[in-house]
C-alpha cells in the first residue's frame, strides 16, 4: 500500500517582535510586562563609611570593657591589700602603758620603794653596737641607750650570772621587764625573794621578763626593777610578797606595750 504523504499544515507566520525604543519588552501591540527594573547600587564610599563606623563601635566596646576590667583588678587588688594591711595592724598593734597597779603601788610604798622614774626625759630606740662590743652605762642599772646589736632570746627567764648588760639593754627596747637583783655580800638580797622572782620570770606568759643579779647596783639598792626607760628601786628589807607585787605592776603596766620603741619584735607580745 503506497505511503501517502502527508500535508503538512501550513504554519502562522507571526509577526517578528519588535524591541521598544527605550529597551522594553513590550510586545509589537504594546502588551507585555518589561523587564524587572534595575537595583540602584549604592556609592561604594557609603559601604566603607558604614564599615568604619561599624569598626568604631567595636573598638568603643571593646575599649570600655578593658576599663572596666582594669577597674575591677583594681578593685580587687585594693581590697586585698586593705585586708592584709588590716590583717598586719591587727596582728602588730600594742596598746599603751597602763596604770600601775593599786597593789603594786601599796607594795612599792610599804616597802620603802621608790617611785617609778623616767632615768631620761626622751630616751628613742638606742643605736647599735658591734656584737659583743662594750659600753659603759652613764647609769646603773642601764634602762635604755646604746645596745648590743643582739638581744638574749628570751628563751631564758633566771640567770645566776649577769648577761652582757649591753644585750639586756636590748631586751628592754623590745618591751621586757628585766629584774635585777643584788646577788652577793652583806646586802644580798634574801633568797626566798629571789626564790619568788623567778616564779614571777618564769611563768610570764609572754617569755618577756628576765631576773638577773647585777654587778653593779648603786649602794642602798638591792631590787631594781626596770622596763625601757622606767625605773623603781627597792632595799633589802623588802619581802618576798611585796617583790612579786611590785614586778607584776611592771609586767602589767609596761610589759609587752608601746612604752617600749620595739614592743612586736621578739615572739610573745
């Protein structure tokens, strides 16, 4: 059967588009949308501008929070040191003198004392020796002055013989009581008061008192009790009860406190 051919349809010519003048996309009969109209584009100065001033502001932020970062170490810092300096005035500080004592003062007067004397009228920490270097007291006993660079430990509170007066000297501007007494001869102090005395040195709380014989007391003066620059003298006849009175008054009023130049020196204060 013989192939027919077809016929093809003839098309529909249409009418070629034609372009607006201006570029749009309207049709050849003025239909039709053009096309979607352009995004203006921004200066580029503009973009860097709102860079900068970005990059300002994070600077600024970035400056403010390091203030206030170097204002709390501050703070900080200020707090502790304001501990610590509490913390060492609290640890250091000393009261002042007390009042002798009513009964150390009715001891000192039955016994035929003397008052407590201020050998000198300002009498500041003294300077320092060589160690073991000499020097030859313009009073006796010594109540301050010139001094070993050294003082006695404390470890020790009775001596049977006399220390460096020199180092005891250096004990009394570290704010001890030292207790000198007459050890030989006709005027020797009675040995039941000397008995009473190291019981009085030797249960001092503080380890800060020292009972001695002295070798060179002034003639009539067999007790001498002393702290720095203060001085009461006593005589022979003096009683074992009246002794520890009057060294107790010591201890009390001038033991361990700002009498003394350096009174938190030695352990004990």
């Amino acid at each position: 059967m013989a192939n027919k051919k077809r016929r093809r349809r003839p098309q529909e010519r249409r009418p070629p588009r034609t372009s607006s003048p201006a570029g749009g996309g309207a049709t050849q009969d003025g239909t039709g949308a053009g096309p979607s109209p352009q995004r203006p584009q921004r200066p580029r100065a503009d973009r860097q501008a709102r860079k900068q001033q970005a990059r300002a502001i994070r600077e600024a932020q970035m400056r403010a929070q390091r203030r206030r970062d170097t204002a709390r170490r501050f703070v900080v810092s200020a707090g502790v040191a304001a501990v610590a300096v509490g913390g060492f005035l609290f640890l250091t500080r000393v009261g002042g003198p007390n009042p002798f004592p009513q009964a150390a003062v009715d001891a000192a007067s039955a016994a035929g004392c003397s008052d407590i004397q201020t050998p000198v009228a300002d009498a500041p920490g003294g300077s320092h020796l060589d160690a073991g270097a000499s020097y030859t007291y313009p009073q006796e006993p010594a109540t301050s002055g010139t001094h070993d660079l050294s003082a006695l430990s404390g470890d020790v509170a009775v001596y049977t013989e006399m220390p460096p007066e020199t180092q005891l000297v250096h004990n009394l501007e570290h704010a001890f009581v030292n207790i000198y007494y007459r050890g030989t001869g006709d005027q020797a102090l009675p040995a039941d008061v000397v008995t009473a005395l190291a019981s009085v040195a030797t249960d001092d709380p503080t380890h800060h008192v020292i009972l001695t014989p002295h070798r060179s007391l002034p003639d009539g003066v067999d007790l001498a009790v002393t702290a720095w620059n203060k001085l009461m003298t006593c005589p022979q006849t003096i009683t074992a009860d009246q002794a520890t009175a009057i060294a107790r008054g010591f201890i009390t009023s001038f033991g361990c406190n700002s009498n003394a130049p350096e009174p938190k020196v030695s352990p004990g204060c």
